[in-house]
C-alpha cells in the first residue's frame, strides 16, 4: 500500500490569492473581493494526490473524481495540450484526453503505465539518468525532445517537459506536438546543406561527414580504417560561363553532378559540390590506392562523353587530385590540402588526368613554399654570400674578369645553389632586393681587388633579372652604387639571359641604353638557346655574347668531334666580331675544348678546367699567380 500525502492548504490557497490578484502577495485586487477557498469548497481537510486512495476511477482518469478539485479537472481534461499525473515511481496516475489523442489510445488505458515508456525516455542514456534525478527530487525539471509512435504507425516529434507539482507528491507530464516543426527544421536544414544548382550536398555538409568519417573510422573495427577522396576541377569551366553565360554553366553543372553521381553510386560513394566547379567524392572504408585510382579513372572517362545542354553540344575535361590514406591521425585541414595540392599538380602537368598524391614531391613543394616564404628576411639577415668563376683568355691564359655567383648559407637546408631560390624570388619580388645586395657586394669586392691589383683591375660580371629592370630604377642603382663603390663604370659588366634581352622593348630597352651610354658592359647570358633573333644584336647595346654550354659540350675529344657544333660556334664568334662584340664560351671543362675553341676565335672561357666558383680570397690568389703577373713581376 502506497504511501499518501496531505495537501498543504494554506500554501495552496496563497497560490490561489495570487493568482487571482495577479501579485505575489495577493495585494491590488478589488476592495471586499473575497478569494474561494480550497478548503471550503473540498472540506477535506486531507487530500490525496490523483491516483492514491480507495475510491474507483473515474471515466477517462486514473484518480477517483471526488480526489481532485472540479475546476482543476475540468481545465485538466478541456487543455489542448498532452499532461499526465506521474508518481514518484514513474507511473501514470491520470492521463488527460489531449494525450490520448496524441498517442491515438484511450486516455484510460495510460493509467499504470510506465511514464519513461510512453515518452521513450529509456533510449538515451543521458535522458534517462536526468528524468531518474528529477524523480528523486535532485532536478528540478527535464525538457527533451523525442521522437514517439503513434498507433496507427506514423512517428511523430514530441517536446516532452517533467516537473513536481504543486503538492509535491506527484510529477506534470506534459507533451507538445512538433512535428511540423521538426518537418520544417528538416527542410530548411536540407536547404542549407545542399547546393540549390546541383542538389548534391554542399561544402559545409562535406566537411561535416568527412569529419564523422575520420572520427568513426577510429573506433569502426569492422571497416579498413582507410580513408580516400577524389578533389576535382572542370577544366576551362570559366570559359563556358563567359561565352554561353551563368544558366548554361548552372545546367553544366547540373548535368556534372549527375554523372558524378553515377560514377560513385556502385560503392555508395559521398558526392559533393564545393564550390563553383569544385566537386569531391569521398570514399570511406576505401579499399587502397587502386579503389580510388580507379574511380577516378571513371569519374574521367565519364565527364569526356559530351554534354547536351540546352540545345549546345558542350565538351569539358576535369583535372583530379586523389589522396588515400589511413584514417587514424589524419586530420580534415590536411586531407584537403592534400587534396587540393595534388589536384594543381595536375593541372600543372597538362589537365584532364589524375594524378596521386606523392609524399616526396609534397615534401619539394613544401620545401619550396618555405623558401619562398623567407627570402626577403633571409636578405635582411644576410644569410647570402658570392662566390666567383674567373674568366679567362683562352688565348694568353690571364684572368679577365670574374662572374658573382650567389649562394644561400640556410639556417635549416645549408648551403643553397642559385637554382634553389633564384626563380622563387623572381615569382615573389624578392629578386629585387636580393640582386640589389649582390650589385653592391660585387662592386665593392671589385674595387678591393683594383686597389690591390691596379694594373690589373678585373671585370666584374653580375647576372641581373628582367624584374629588377621592370620592378625597380635599375639604372638609379647602378649609379648610386657605382659612386658608393668608387668602382669605375667600365670594370661592371650586366648579365641577362637572351630571352629577356631579345625581348627588350620600351621600358627595359631604354634602361639597358642609359647603362651603356654610363659605360656599363651589357653581356648576353646562354645566348643560342632562346630566340636568338639575330637582328636584335645590331639594335641593343650589347658588348659580349657568353655562348651556351650545350655548344661547348660538342667539343669533346679529337676522336669525337661534333662538325656541327664547331661550325655553328665558328659562325657565331665571326658574327660577334664583326658587330664588335667579344664572346665567351661557358661550360669549358678539358683542355682540348679550350685549344678548340682559342683557335675558333672565342675571347675567354669560364667553366670548372679553370676553375670552379670560389671565394674572394681564392681569385686574390689566381690574379697573384697569373701569367702576367709574373710576366709583369
């Protein structure tokens, strides 16, 4: 037998006097207004709660009529919205018609029913535990959301909310149809998830299941553990938009998305638009590199068959990038960027192919990008020092002159060749400051070696690139650093490849004039291996030519001469000549070279049989121990 509780009247006609005077302390009502009192009306002087005591239930209650008052069981049975009466054990003691109704069955049949049934509040680990404290008394309240069954089948979402009532014994279940809250919720969330040109899920959805998959991935011990995504992008799709405009592009895309589709619905593959004409396709539990290279082999040679949109007849290609991969200790920022570098690499080797991810080539790029990114402080620090390469008379043997080669002393990759940095800093700018240093440590090591040697003062030769001439007053600082140095104008001599020379028109041609006309040499590097374009020679100011090294290669041995290469050297050194240019042939590395191309006509030779590039102390020494030093000795 269950224990009763009695009411506590007087609490409970302060409640009323409240009520009706609408202040907490029953003040402002009409004077003479008199409240109806519980106790009164009731005469009982203790009540139980709904469901206890010996009389029968009423019609439509678990709780004998005369055990609750007649306004509260009216306004109970007539309230729209689903209550029920609970004990502190968890069963119903009176179930109102709302919530019959609700649930599709007689409120009668509710009464004695477990209260964490019909709300399923068993199924949540955490709904359980906090509807079990606020049973004890240890919680105020619950208020979730669950999502029930109504009796003829159909599921519905209820907003169920569990607290005392007013006498304390006994708990208010109450339920609140939202189903057609949870409906529009559902389509709008849809909407926001979904790309409205494609259908297909969007960015912020992808992120969110490749997110779920990685960390499902972890504890899945029935998957692979591997995880795998194919990151595309239509090739010239920007054209279509310019030429045929954005509803033929959006019907492109339309008719993309559902081949891609196609492509990955064998393996029930996540399809999703990223943004523009970026498609992804992620692959969980994927099998190794040959599953994904394959699909992307499909995905290709889907997207090559012709589109028809719209009456046009409209070809694309797709550049992918496909990156596989254990799941454990991958993180979705490396993923895409994985994703997202492999897919410019192929782009960068020709479009429309795949290409995989290489962790060697990742780790250049890598490498690349942190140079990049500390050339112009590395300059600051003077992290860089020259060496130099003598250059010398292939006739009398004498050291004419020598070329500055930069080199990178790196705090964490050593020792660096200008081919490791020099075309990063003439994409970034830096090669303005950078080549700005090496002019002014040129000139003043020059002119140390001309106060040293003054009857033997040598040219010094620095390479110059064609965005010091655009990006800077090149000629402002020659001068400004030629009056610094002391260093005479006609011991400077400025090398620039072919390319950029025979291409020299307005700004760049004019710089190159006014370096002449200071008396600046002005040399062509590598020349024979660009445009060489040989009507330009009698219109720019240039006074030698420095021959590649490919021609010199050809003069390899007497047993193996290249009749070829020893004509075309020939003519060019005659050609030079007679426009007034002196020659240099680079790469000398025999004796035999330097005796073949001496009697061809070259002026100097510079390559690794004199010597290689060294630091200044050693050409001190060279200049000391030359032929005419020791001729003038």
């Amino acid at each position: 037998m269950r224990k009763t509780c009695t009411t506590d009247l007087a609490t409970t006609n302060a409640t009323w006097e409240r009520a009706v005077s609408g202040t907490p302390d029953g003040q402002g009502r009409a004077p003479g207004a008199t409240l109806p009192n519980i106790t009164e009306r009731n005469a009982a002087p203790s009540v139980p709660p709904p469901g206890e005591g010996s009389g029968a239930p009423g019609p439509g209650t678990g709780a004998p009529p005369s055990a609750v008052p007649a306004d509260y069981r009216a306004a109970f049975n007539a309230a729209r919205l689903a209550m029920a009466v609970v004990d502190r054990e968890g069963r119903v003691l009176d179930a109102n018609p709302a919530l019959g109704a609700l649930l599709g069955t007689d409120p009668a049949l509710l009464a004695t029913r477990s209260a964490a049934e019909l709300a399923d509040l068993r199924e949540d680990p955490r709904t359980w535990s906090e509807y079990r404290e606020v049973l004890c008394g240890r919680r105020a309240r619950l208020c979730c959301t669950r999502r029930l069954q109504h009796t003829d089948g159909h599921a519905l979402w209820a907003e169920i909310t569990i607290e005392p009532a007013a006498d304390s014994c006994s708990m208010l279940l109450s339920m609140a149809d939202i189903s057609d809250r949870r409906d529009l919720q559902g389509r709008l969330r849809h909407l926001q998830l979904h790309d409205p040109v494609t259908r297909l899920p969007n960015r912020h959805l992808f992120f969110e299941r490749l997110a779920s998959a990685l960390e499902s991935a972890a504890y899945d011990q029935e998957g692979t553990g591997r995880i795998g995504l194919c990151y595309l992008d239509l090739d010239g799709f920007k054209a279509v938009n310019d030429t045929l405009g954005h509803r033929i592009g959006d019907r492109l895309l339309g008719a993309v998305a559902q081949r891609l589709t196609e492509c990955a619905a064998p393996g029930g593959h996540l399809v999703a638009r990223l943004g523009g004409d970026e498609f992804a396709l992620l692959v969980q539990n994927s099998t190794g590199t040959e599953q994904l290279c394959e699909l992307a082999r499909s995905v290709l040679a889907a997207l090559q068959r012709p589109f028809d949109v719209v009456g046009q007849r409209l070809s694309v290609s797709a550049s992918i990038g496909v990156v596989e991969r254990p799941a454990a200790g991958t993180h979705t920022t490396w993923l895409m960027q994985a994703a997202d570098t492999t897919l410019y690499w192929a782009k960068e080797d020709g479009k429309a192919r795949w290409t995989l991810f290489d962790p060697e080539r990742n780790a250049h790029r890598m490498t690349r990008q942190a140079l990049s990114s500390t050339l112009r402080p590395a300059v600051e620090r003077e992290e860089f020092v020259l060496d130099y390469q003598p250059l010398v008379g292939l006739v009398d043997g004498v050291v004419h002159g020598v070329e500055a080669l930069v080199r990178w002393d790196h705090p964490q990759f050593g020792r660096l060749s200008p081919n490791r940095f020099i075309p990063l800093a003439e994409e970034n700018g830096a090669i303005v400051p950078l080549g700005r240093w090496v002019l002014r440590t040129a000139c003043h090591q020059a002119r140390a070696w001309q106060r040293a040697h003054p009857l033997r003062p040598l040219v010094v030769s620095v390479n110059v690139a064609v965005r010091q001439v655009w990006d800077s007053d090149l000629v402002a600082d020659v001068g400004a650093i030629l009056q610094e140095t002391g260093l005479p104008p006609h011991l400077l001599q400025l090398e620039l490849t072919e390319s950029a020379v025979m291409g020299s028109a307005g700004r760049p041609l004019q710089a190159l004039q006014r370096l002449s006309d200071m008396g600046v040499a002005i040399a062509i590097d590598d020349f024979g291996t660009g445009y060489s374009n040989l009507a330009y020679l009698s219109r720019l100011p240039v006074s030698t030519l420095k021959l590649d090294g490919s021609f010199v290669q050809g003069f390899r041995t007497a047993e193996h001469p290249n009749p070829a290469d020893e004509t075309i050297v020939e003519a060019l050194v005659q050609l030079a000549h007679r426009l007034g240019l002196t020659v240099t042939a680079e790469c000398v590395e025999s004796a035999e070279q330097a005796e073949r191309l001496g009697r061809i006509g070259c002026d100097t030779g510079q390559g690794w049989f004199y010597s290689r590039p060294v630091p200044p102390d050693r050409i001190q020494a060279m200049i000391t121990t030359s032929p005419a030093s020791s001729a003038a000795s």
